[in-house]
C-alpha cells in the first residue's frame, strides 16, 4: 500500500504548523486524507474527534506514514483490525511494526485449522445431501402412489 504522492503534498504543505492553529477546513483535508488510506473505516465521527487530539501531538504525515507502515498488519487477513478512534486514541502511530505483528501460527494449530475446514466441509455435504432426501424420493410420489394410498376423509363422499 502506497500513499498517493498528492496525498503526503497535500499534508505537508498545511503541515508546517501543529494541529492548533490549523483551519478547521485544513483539518477536514487532512482527516479525509487519513480516512481514505485506513483499512477499517467505522466510527467516523469518534475518529475525527481522535484525529484532532492526536494532531496536537504529531503531524499529518507522520499519522499518514505511521499507516502506511502498519498497513500490512492492519489488513492481514482474518486478524484484528482496531477502530480508527482506538488506534489514534491509543497513540499507535508510535507502535514497532515488528511488535504488533502476530507470531507465526504453529504446526499444530495449522493441522486443526485443516481438520477443522475438512470437518466443516463434510458437514455441510451431508446437510445438503439430507435436504435433497434420497434420489428416488420424488419419483415415488410421481409413479401414482396417490391412488394406492388411502387419505383419510375422501371415502366419505
């Protein structure tokens, strides 16, 4: 993932200045320029009001760097992605991209993981071989049972 070249201009030229003396338009930039390059977009306004706060405490571009950097981790599949809120709030901008990497998942747990989608692949076979019923089931009913069967009711008339 690559920050567009506009993007980090953009940022850089309206950040000379901390976060308090900046336009509230210049403020909406720099948040819109953030929120694009965010892998998990929930939370917007809590996200904004975080982004002001933590704009008192760094640049724009070092939150856009920051991303940049941990955008892998953030977006690896199947694992936790935080809020944009928590991870500003949280000051993770200044987090070791080596440190919130998850350990490499163990043999072991490869080997459940595996039985796991095989068992869970055999059952939804099953259950879909048990809603269609056995092949003959609805030739039966065609062949003309109806008139083999007796129902109940119909030899009154």
């Amino acid at each position: 993932m690559s920050i567009s070249a506009n993007a980090l201009e953009l940022v850089s030229t309206r950040n000379s200045h901390r976060s308090r003396g900046t336009s509230s338009a210049s403020l909406d930039a720099e948040f819109a320029a953030w929120w694009r390059v965010w892998p998990r977009r929930v939370g917007k306004g809590q996200a904004r009001k975080a982004y002001e706060g933590a704009r008192r405490k760094v640049s724009a571009g070092a939150l856009l760097r920051a991303v940049e950097e941990q955008h892998d981790v953030l977006v690896r599949a199947g694992q936790y992605c935080p809020h944009p809120s928590t991870w500003l709030n949280g000051e993770r901008w200044e987090d070791d991209v080596a440190a919130i990497a998850p350990p490499a998942i163990s043999q072991r747990q490869r080997e459940t993981d595996d039985l796991f989608a095989r068992a869970t692949a055999r059952a939804f076979a099953r259950d879909a071989v048990e809603e269609a019923g056995p092949p003959w089931a609805g030739e039966v009913v065609r062949g003309g049972l109806e008139g083999v069967i007796e129902i109940e009711g119909e030899d009154d008339e």
